[in-house]
C-alpha cells in the first residue's frame, strides 16, 4: 500500500481520564492516479503489538480522491482502565490485508478525580 501516506500517526495531548469519549482527526493522503476506498479503524490497545483492542471507533469506509489529502475524524469512548495504551490505525484497501500504522506516542489513562470539598457553611 505504497501510496498511502499518514501525516504521521502522532498523538498530541496523551493523558485523558477512563471512559471519556475523544475524537482524533488523522489527515490520510493517496498519492495514486487512482481514486481509492479503504476501510479504517482507530483503536487503544493494552498490548505493544495491538492484538489487544481496549477501545475502538469501529470500522469506517472512505474514499479519497487521486492526489489529494483528507482529513478524518475517529470518535471513541476511552477505556475505563488505568494505564498506558499504544494507538492504532487499521488500513485496509480493496478486501487487501490490512496495514497497522502505530502512534509514536502512547496515551495515559488516569484514575477519575475525587472531588474535593475545602469549605462549608451553615445558613
């Protein structure tokens, strides 16, 4: 799948609280002469290799246009979990198998915040 190009898959702000939804947006391009349609999937996963999906956006269709760059939007619901997960994004083209493009950054799941009463009063 040589003509696909990701404008790298990084994440930027990686520390989110458990079962948040969040929705990235990954710029894909096809550099083909060829209008292209892949199947795309964003997910978490507590495994290195991503043989483990914490969180998923599901499986979307897309088509881009030859020689030209969209920008796609991934919605999920974070893992409740505290820990770190590695970030994917599942390419396949035309029933092809599929490519797997790991984030060079990993997100950070922490615990929810307690909330803190510092004052009260009686009226």
């Amino acid at each position: 799948m040589k003509n696909i190009v990701l404008d790298g898959l990084n994440v930027g702000e990686q520390i989110f609280e458990g079962g948040i939804v969040k929705t990235a947006v990954i710029n894909l391009s096809n550099h083909s002469i060829l209008e292209r349609t892949y199947d795309v999937e964003l997910y978490l996963s507590s495994a290195e290799d991503g043989s483990v999906k914490n969180a998923s956006s599901g499986v979307g269709t897309l088509t881009v246009p030859p020689n030209d760059t969209i920008s796609i939007q991934f919605t999920l619901t974070l893992p409740e979990d505290e820990g770190e997960y590695f970030v994917f994004l599942s390419v396949l083209l035309e029933g092809k198998r599929p490519i797997t493009y790991k984030a060079r950054n990993k997100v950070m799941i922490l615990p929810p915040q307690e909330v803190e009463v510092s004052f009260m009063q009686w009226q």
